[in-house]
C-alpha cells in the first residue's frame, strides 16, 4: 500500500534487534506482533520467517495475570485462550490474508472463498484511516491522546506505557520531547469525531465477513466467533487450534482430556494448588516472622536510653568483648553512640556507676545493722546514740543526695556545666560542678572509713583505677567505631568533679596528718603557677582541679604563711619535732599528690591503649603508625576479642566484689 515495504523494512531490522538483544524483547514484542499483522507485502513474509526462526524464548507469549492462591483447594476451571498469532498463519512461507489489529485477533488460514484484503482500508480512506491511528501500535485508537508537544496522536495505553518505561525523562516517540503522565492530553475533538465516524471496515477475523463501524471494531474483535482459540488443555498436550464456534464441539467430542485424562489433569491442578498454597503460607509465616523480629529490634533501638544503667552495660560488653559486631551494626545502638551529646551520657553514667555502688554498699549495709538491732537497744540509746553509730552512713548518703540534686538542678547537657552570673561582679562560674565535686569527695572519704583504713585504700584505689580505666577503654572504642575526635571522655560533665573526688581522697586518706594533703596542693598550684609548663602535663591533671585551678598565687602564698605559722606553733607546743619534720610533710604531701597526678594521666593512657587494641584486634587489623586517626576499611569480625573479655571481665568482677565485700 505504499508505504508498506518500507514500513516492514523498519520491522525487519527491529526484529533482527529483538532477537540480538533479550532485554528488550519483553518490552517489544507486543508491539512487534501487532505491525508485523499490518504487512500487506511481501515483506511480511521474510519477517513472519526470521520471526518464527528465532529461539522460543524470544517468541512473544501471551501474558497472563498472576491471581493469589484463594483459600479453597478447587483451582478454577481451565478456559480456552487464543492461540499465538503465528500458529494462526500456518507455514512461514504463506502471506496471511487480513490484518490482525489485537493481540487476540488472528487471521484463519482456511480454504474459505472469503477476499483476502484488508479491513482497515476496504472502506475507508487511506489518510483518513491514517488519521484514526496510534502512532505506536497502528491501531485505531480508543481515547486519542497527545504528549503536549506536537499533534501525533496515540492510544492512552500506549503513550502511558511509553511514558512509565522512559526512565525519569521520557520523550515522545514521534517529537522526541519530554513529556510527564500529567502532561498527556486527550484530543477530545479527534474522539468525537471518531464516534461520529460511520465508515466501517472488513472484521479482520476470515470467514467472519462483517463490515462495522470504527468506532465498534475493538467491541466486534474482542467477542466475533471467528477468532481462533487453543485447548483449554493445550498446556497438558492437546494440540488443537480452531475457530471459536467450533470449541464446544471440540470439548465435547474430540478432546482426548474430555474423560479419565481431563479428571487426571485436574487432580494434579488440586495438587499443584495445594503445593502453592502451602509454600505461600510458610513463606508468609516467615516473612511475618521476620517483620516481628525487626519491629522488635526496632522497639529496642527508640527504647535503648543512654542514661540507663543496664542499657549502658550492655553496650559496653559488646565494645569490649564485640567491637568488631559494633562496627558492623553500630545503627543498633545509634541512639546512644551516634551523637555527641548520647554519647557524653555514656560516659558520664561509667563515671558515676563506681560512687554509686560505694553508696548503695554503705546504705545496704546500714539496712542490715539496723535490722539486727534489738528494738530494746534503739529505744535505750535514743536517736541520737543511733545517729552517732551511723554517721559515717548518713553523711555519706546526704553528700550524695546533694550531688544528684545539683545534676539534676543544673541545667547544662552532659557536655558542660551551667556557668552562674554572680551579680555586680560579671563573673560566671560552674558552682555546681564543684558541689558535686566536694559531694563525690566525701563520699569517698566516708567509704574509706567505712570500710576500715588499709582494706577502705585498697578499694579507694581500685575504684581509682576502674572508673578512670574502664571509661577510658570504653571511650576509645566509641570514638573509634564513629569517626569521632580523640579526647571526649575528658570533655564530659561528670569527669572533673569524679576524678577530683578520687585524686583528693585517696590523698587526703594515704596522708596521716590532713595538714600534709593541704601542702601538697599549695607546692603543686605554686609550681604550675611558677611557668614550669612541663609540670602541667605530668605533674597536674589541669581540666579535674575544678575551683582550685581559679585560686590566685597570692591566695596560694597568703595559706602557705599561715600553714608555716600552725607549724611554728606546733613545734613550739611540741606536737612537730622540728622544722626538718614540717619541711618533710610539705614534700609529702607534694609528692603524693603528684604520684596521684601522674597516676589519672597513665590510667587514662593505658585506657584508650587497651581500647585502640580491642577495636583493632576485633575488626582484624593492627595499627602500626603513630596516629589514631585513619580511614581504614574495615571488615568487622563477628568472633569475640579476648582482651576485651577479660576487661570486661575484670570490671564485673570489681562490681560483684565491691557489692560482696
């Protein structure tokens, strides 16, 4: 028809790329099929034969719509389908003799004297009938709609196809312009016109012989008789292709599936049914299974509460005993270690926990004296005789009453404390953290007496120890594990006003006369007043002095005259042997204190060491370089680190030991 060989050259060459490339075959045959029923040429006969040459996998099938299994075990009954277009055109080698405009629609090969011509241009205009269709399949349309941009028009459903497989910016096939399903259009005047429209056409099915009007040849195809139809059984063996009006009598008379093989393909549908029913509710089950699992994994993230004790301690264990399942999955524990301020929380509760043990032992035992006590005795030395035997318990609980009520009152974040303005001076100061501090001190001074002297040093010590070690090794990890800079631990609210609590009792419990303590800070606050920069770093812990760091040197000299005069009245009232005895208590206390200094700075180091060890042996590396901070790659292994076990362990066994004891 003129432009037909040229057209079903263009067809050739897109079979021939259907065929090269199987992803796009899925996409194109559909279309392929319906211009290849449009070639009224002899070109339609070498693409019929390159097309049914190619491999099955690349032939168009029918798709179908996947139903959901129903609860009954019945399958629905079989139906019969249309047959594929080229089992309806007999051999490659003979030119079939109408259109077929549908994917259902086919042309029947048959010796019938019914003029092979085609429908679509029998009665109609060649431009008008171009004028009616898609640009994309070459069918009469039946909603014509533009893409905006140009006045080719196209089936809604092909131009909506075109436009949800183009990707982000789909173009027009003809104008090549982008264009949106929102900006599709539909050509309501070319639609009426259409409707108006009383040309018919020749109904493409032969034998069928009905000419009807455009606007009724999708309605005519989808139920004309004439249509060819496969087996209801045509996937159990059944090879029968035929027209439709003869389906009944082959189902009823010449199917071999009709009897004892039709129950038996029926039996094995039930099966088949019940196999798929089976395996979609297991797999249902699972996946419901696994949905309650995150749900509750998820639950336990948005519960998991960086100021909660148990959830701090378990988020310890798996640093130190499974820093590399940390790494892994550290959006587990993402409200706790994420950020700064969650993070600043984990420490301060491992900087407390220790103190709060003290307390909870002291205030424990207290419980259990009282509960021994006959109610004879209480009544015969009266409150304050009760008072008397338990102050050491009822100090030590009050200093740490007034501790928690100054946390909870101040209204910094666990990065800082609140600065107070004192008024008419302009002078903003931390008081909290240094009633905190005062309150921590004594209560460890309070345990220590507690506990007895040389058994209350030993605990105070390894207190010492445990709070500034454990924090430190758990704090490498973290920082670690996030990417985060070194040295936050020492940032936090809480580490000042605990580790001046620890330094000042163990120093003021080792030395035998408090006069002695009192030197040691004086000589030591001196000194790093004195410019001796390098005594700031080994001598001092610079950041825990809390209110002695702001006290003049003047102030320092005016306590050191009179510390010297008590001396001189001692000695003069013979309490101190002789100058040399008081000059001795000065270096004392001096060194002692700077033993204690020394000893925080090596604790902390051995920390974050042990820390940067445990991260590194979990995840499989070692760092060899001086720097702590590198971008590593890291593969986390899932295998426990002993070091870390035993850490953890140890700081268990300090927990349990100091509750026992």
């Amino acid at each position: 028809q003129g432009t037909g060989e040229r057209r079903c050259s263009i067809l050739l060459n897109l079979i021939q790329l259907v065929s090269s490339r199987r992803s796009c075959q899925h996409q194109c045959a559909s279309c392929l099929h319906i211009l290849i029923s449009r070639c009224c040429c002899a070109a339609g006969e070498r693409i019929l034969s390159i097309y049914t040459s190619t491999p099955t996998q690349n032939k168009y099938k029918i798709s179908h719509t996947m139903t959901s299994t129903t609860a009954t075990n019945i399958p629905p009954p079989l139906e019969a389908t249309p047959a594929p277009y080229y089992s309806y055109w007999g051999d490659p080698g003979e030119t079939p003799g109408v259109d077929v405009p549908t994917e259902e629609a086919t042309a029947e090969n048959t010796n019938d004297d019914s003029p092979m011509q085609c429908g679509t241009c029998t009665d109609i205009d060649d431009e008008e009938a171009k004028k009616y269709e898609c640009a994309v399949c070459f069918e009469f349309m039946d909603t014509p709609v533009g893409c905006g941009s140009c006045q080719t028009r196209f089936c809604r459903p092909c131009l909506e196809r075109v436009a949800n497989q183009g990707g982000a910016r789909p173009k027009c096939s003809h104008c090549r312009a982008p264009f949106t399903l929102e900006s599709i259009q539909v050509d309501e005047a070319l639609q009426e016109e259409m409707n108006n429209c009383m040309e018919t056409v020749l109904c493409p099915f032969r034998g069928c012989g009905k000419r009807v009007p455009i606007n009724a040849i999708k309605l005519h195809e989808a139920q004309c008789d004439h249509i060819k139809m496969k087996c209801k059984f045509n996937e159990w063996g059944c090879e029968w292709i035929g027209k439709k009006l003869d389906l009944e009598h082959h189902d009823n008379h010449e199917c071999e599936f009709r009897n004892e093989m039709g129950r038996l393909v029926n039996t094995i549908r039930e099966k088949t049914l019940n196999q798929t029913e089976t395996i979609a509710r297991l797999q249902g089950t699972r996946v419901n299974q696994m949905v309650n699992t995150h749900t509750r994994q998820l639950l336990m993230i948005r519960g998991r509460n960086a100021g909660n004790v148990f959830d701090v301690l378990a988020m310890s264990y798996e640093a130190t005993c499974f820093p590399g399942r940390l790494a892994a999955a550290k959006e587990m524990w993402g409200n706790m270690i994420a950020h700064d301020h969650p993070r600043a929380l984990v420490y301060n509760v491992l900087l407390v926990l220790p103190l709060f043990v003290c307390i909870s032992k002291c205030s424990f035992w207290m419980a259990i004296d009282l509960s021994n006590m006959a109610p004879q005795h209480i009544y015969r030395v009266g409150l304050y005789g009760m008072i008397q035997h338990f102050h050491v318990n009822i100090v030590a609980s009050s200093a740490a009453g007034l501790a928690a009520f100054c946390m909870i009152a101040d209204g910094g974040d666990a990065t800082h404390w609140t600065e107070m303005h004192v008024q008419g001076t302009g002078i903003s100061y931390p008081f909290m953290r240094d009633i905190v501090a005062l309150g921590f001190y004594v209560c460890y001074v309070l345990f220590v007496d507690f506990m007895d002297y040389w058994p209350g040093i030993v605990l105070l010590l390894c207190t010492f120890s445990f709070t500034v070690t454990y924090s430190s090794c758990v704090a490498a990890i973290l920082e670690t594990v996030n990417g985060s800079e070194q040295g936050t631990l020492k940032k936090t609210r809480m580490w000042p006003s605990v580790v001046f609590a620890l330094r000042y009792a163990c120093l003021f419990q080792i030395c035998w006369v408090p006069f002695e303590a009192v030197k040691g800070v004086i000589v030591l606050r001196l000194v790093k007043h004195l410019s001796l920069k390098h005594f700031k770093l080994n001598f001092t812990v610079e950041e825990t002095e809390c209110f002695l760091s702001v006290i003049p040197p003047s102030i320092l000299v005016v306590f050191g005259a009179a510390v010297t005069a008590l001396d001189h009245v001692a000695i003069g009232n013979g309490v101190v042997k002789d100058w040399s005895a008081a000059f001795y208590a000065w270096g004392t206390g001096a060194a002692t204190l700077a033993f204690l200094n020394v000893f925080t700075h090596t604790l902390y180091l051995c920390g974050q060491g042990t820390g940067d060890a445990i991260y590194f042996e979990g995840t499989n590396l070692r760092n060899h370089s001086n720097e702590r901070f590198q971008t590593y790659n890291l593969l986390p292994s899932q295998r426990p680190v002993y070091t870390g076990i035993v850490t953890f362990a140890l700081a268990l066994f300090y927990m349990i030991f100091m509750v026992a004891v």
